[in-house]
C-alpha cells in the first residue's frame, strides 16, 4: 500500500465536520475502478471484519487477526484461481447504542466523536499492518501462527504456503521482487447507518468538485427496510463513492431496478455493488430474477453473497451461531444462479474474527479456521468457473 495521509491524533472540542478526513477521494476512485474489474468477472471482492465491534475492541491484535484472516483467505483465492483479489476490510462501529439527539455537547455528539476516533485508529493500524512488512507475501507461512495443531485448515494452508515459497524462490533466482510481493491495498467499508455522522464527514474533493464520504471506501445500506426512495438511498446516490445495497430474500426485482436507477443512472461498473444475504433456502429460487433484471436493464453491478447473516440458529442458551453448513451451501447455490444466468459470482462478504477456531462462542461470525474452509471451497467454484 502506498504510504498514505493520517488522519492524525484525536481532535477534541470542535464539530465532525472540521476534522480531518478518514479516507480520501483518491482512494475511493482507486477502489471504484477495481470493483469494476470485480462487476466485469477480472477480479474477485474479499469484504470481511466485525459487523458490531465496540470502541473498546479496537486493539492492535484484534485488527491485526481480521487482517492476517483477511490475507490469508486472499492468498488462497489467488493462488488458486488466479484472479486478483480486492480486500476491503469492515470497519463499523455504527450499531454502538447512541440514544437521544445528537446536537453540540450533548452524549449522542459524543459517541459520535468516539466513533470517528476509534475509526482514525483502526485505519491507521490497517495502514501501518498493509506497508510495514506484515503483508508481505515472505510472510505468508507467519500468518498461519495461532491455529490449532490439527486443523484442517491448517494443512490445507501450509501445503498452499509451500507452493507460494517455492515459486517466490523462483521469482528471486529469476531477479524479479515486484512490489506487490511486499505491500498490499486494504479498503475499508461499513453500513451508513448513520446520516448525521456520514453528512458530518462528506467533502467535496478539490480535484473534481465532487462529494465524497469519507468516513470510508465504500458505503452500503439495506433492502427491504429501507425502500429505494429512502433517506439512505438518497445519501448514497449523492456521494461519488462506489456504494452497495444489501439484498434479503423479501426484495423485488423492481425495487433493485429502481436502486440501480437512484444509484447507478449511468450504468458504471464499480459504482454499484449488489449484497445478496438471502439465506440458503432462499438463494436458488430469489436470486436469479434479481440478476436477470438488473441484467436486462443494462445494470453492471458486482454481485457479492454474504452467506453468514442469514443461515443463523439459535442455540439452546440462547445465542446466535451461523450455521456452517448451510453457509456453504448458501455460497454453492450464489455460483449457481450465476453461472445459470451467464453473470459473475463477484465476490463474498463475511463476518468474521482474527481468533483461532473456538466453536460458536462469538456468535454470528466466522473464526479463522473456518474463514479458512470458506475460501478454499470458494477458490473452487472459482476454478470451476474458470
């Protein structure tokens, strides 16, 4: 990653919109253009972090285990089914409980800084982590510390990580070391949720005279529940960010044809990204007709599955724990429907943690072992694709 502004030390006392931005026109443009690589089935978006992280789980080692999870997961779409990957990493604190209004001093204005402070933090520790040697690709069997001794994800990565040795070997004696082997481009991404803070932090690039949100790389929202004429729709459609609508089993095919009106007029690729979360039972049977609409309209949105948020049971203390079976079948029946419709499976979305494998103990996300067993069964529908 190429060396990049900071957002610098917390500022204290003034309102959001006279602090520094988070992330910068460029960047987002950057981002734009390899998300239409994704929409035109060159490349393959890798989105994946916390869903609900706290001010207080902002540490070194907790971003530090998203990304090492996040560039192991990389490295086996890559080297497996040859295309690049793009990461965007979520950082999203937007489901923390303000409460009340959130005028000039009162605690809802608060939060809100807190929420801008722990977003500098964890995007500077994403920068440092992407151009200070830890995403170098010689590290690649370093990045496998921390997993239980006999997992199978285990040995599956460690055979691939042997063949990535061997061949940057052959790459040295050959005089190559492109700089890509070195550094590696992290995004970031999260749902906009919320308006007062995403209009807080909008800019108008000095370039181009245009409006960005830079709170981060890509904003989304959802449907149904936010139809397309809502307040959300109509800030995204605003902002000159790549942006993303979030698609459950209850959408229509003429409510994602009027998103991709209010959003994407021009017919971009990169602009638009589609989210399906439809759920294993669902995905076969709602998806296609999304697809083909958009398809027939002359839309060039990337198509993304994030098979974790609707396959989830209740667990008899009561907990929510994604269940892993039917994620994956969720994900077969995404590559399904796309290769039924002549379009690109373009990507997964997938919360998840650094943490090695310990059960269902975090809930709704994936540890690393199985964020592990995801990508590899992902590189293989990829392949087959191929």
């Amino acid at each position: 990653m190429t060396p990049l502004p900071q957002a610098g030390p917390p500022v204290t006392g003034g309102p959001l919109q006279d602090l520094p931005p988070l992330v910068f026109a460029e960047e987002c443009d950057r981002l734009r253009d390899r998300l239409a690589a994704v929409a035109r089935g060159e490349a393959f978006l890798l989105q994946g972090g916390e869903s609900a992280r706290s001010f207080g789980g902002t540490t070194a080692d907790s971003v530090g285990g998203i990304l090492r999870t996040l560039l192991q997961m990389a490295v086996v779409l890559t080297y497996a089914a040859s295309v690049p990957v793009v990461k965007v990493g979520r950082v999203d604190f937007g489901r923390v409980d303000f409460g009340g209004p959130t005028g000039s001093g009162d605690p809802g204005s608060h939060r809100l800084r807190r929420m801008y402070e722990a977003s500098a933090t964890t995007l500077n520790l994403v920068r440092a982590f992407g151009i200070g040697g830890h995403a170098d690709l010689h590290q690649v069997h370093e990045w496998n510390r921390g997993f239980v001794t006999d997992s199978p994800a285990r040995r599956r990565y460690t055979e691939l990580a042997d063949g990535i040795e061997r061949s940057l070997r052959f790459m040295h004696a050959c005089g190559v070391d492109p700089k890509e082997v070195h550094t590696v481009d992290f995004f970031a991404g999260h749902e906009g949720r919320r308006l007062d803070y995403e209009e807080a932090l909008t800019r108008t690039d000095g370039r181009t005279g245009l409006p960005y949100a830079t709170s981060a790389h890509l904003l989304w929202t959802a449907l149904p529940g936010r139809e397309a004429d809502g307040e959300h729709i109509a800030y995204l459609s605003r902002i000159h960010n790549p942006v993303a609508v979030e698609l459950g089993p209850g959408a229509d095919p003429d409510t994602v044809l009027a998103c991709v009106d209010r959003l994407d007029p021009d017919r971009v690729p990169g602009r638009l990204t589609f989210i399906a979360r439809m759920g294993a039972g669902a995905v076969r049977d709602r998806l296609p007709e999304l697809v083909r609409k958009a398809a027939g309209e002359g839309a060039a949105p990337a198509w993304v599955c994030d098979p974790v948020h609707g396959n989830t049971v209740r667990t008899a203390d009561g907990r929510t724990a994604c269940d892993f079976d039917a994620l994956l079948d969720e994900v077969r029946g995404f590559f399904e429907v796309h290769r039924a419709c002549g379009t690109h499976a373009g990507g997964i979305h997938v919360a998840l943690t650094g943490d090695r494998a310990d059960g269902d103990r975090r809930g709704a996300r994936l540890d690393r072992a199985q964020s592990l067993d995801l990508a590899f069964l992902v590189a293989e529908m990829m392949g087959e694709r191929a």
